[in-house]
C-alpha cells in the first residue's frame, strides 16, 4: 500500500487527458454494461461548471473524477472511474476524499449517482459515508 503515498491529483482540461479515460471508462463497468462506447464515455467530459481531475501513479493515468462545481448540481460527482488495474487497492477512496476535500469549499451537499448492478461501488460508496435517499427509475 506503500504506493498510495505516491499519487497525485491533478486539475485538467486537455482533450488527450478526456481520450484516455473516456478510453478507461469505455473498457470497463459499469459503463460496458450501461453500453458507453467511447464517443458516449468523451461526451462526459463536456458541459459548463465542471472541474476533472486525475489521479496519477507514476505518471500515469490511474483514474479520475467529474465533479460539476456550479449550477444546480453543484458538488455532484458525476462520474468516478479508477483503472481497472488498480480497483481495489484503495485508489477509490483516495479520490472520493480529495473530492469531498473540494466540494466542502463550494457546497455543503456532496451527492453520487451508482447504477444498482454497480455492487463494488455501492459498497465503496457506503463504506465512505453516503447514504441511499433515493432511488431513480
């Protein structure tokens, strides 16, 4: 676990960035089963008042964050994704503290949709705190 000491955060907008985790979303669950190709997964990363950080092991991309910062949805996680290559090794709640570090400066809400098959998440998700408030259809 040594190497969870030597990660990084990392604001971005540049368009290579989006390719290669829109790559990493594409490749992976919960977007496989939700059937995201990669021109869906890239669409993610457009929109007003949205802040994407990455979160880098050795120069390398190990996963990443949408978090929108403005408007209605402000301090909504909209989409997390760690490489498959390092989910559950702890990268996961890396980033969900970084994001809640971030939120708390501009919203005292922080909320996260998870799809119900999506039970590794879930499980992430309530071991961190959030609670179920509702479901959508």
């Amino acid at each position: 676990m040594d190497y969870l000491e030597n990660i990084s955060f990392k604001l971005t907008a540049n368009l290579q960035d989006f390719s290669v985790c829109a790559k990493m979303m594409a490749q992976t669950d919960p977007w496989i089963t939700l059937e995201m190709n990669y021109e869906m997964c890239l669409k993610a990363f457009e929109g007003p008042s949205k802040e994407i950080y990455l979160i880098v092991l050795k120069e390398e991309i190990a996963g990443f964050v949408i978090l929108q910062t403005g408007g209605t949805f402000k301090g909504y996680i909209q989409t997390l994704c760690v490489s498959e290559t390092y989910r559950g090794k702890g990268l996961g709640k890396k980033l969900l503290q970084f994001c809640e570090e971030r939120i708390l400066k501009i919203s005292p809400n922080i909320f996260i949709c998870v799809s119900s098959f999506n039970k590794g998440a879930i499980k992430l998700y309530y071991e961190f705190g959030f609670k179920l408030v509702g479901e959508l259809n």
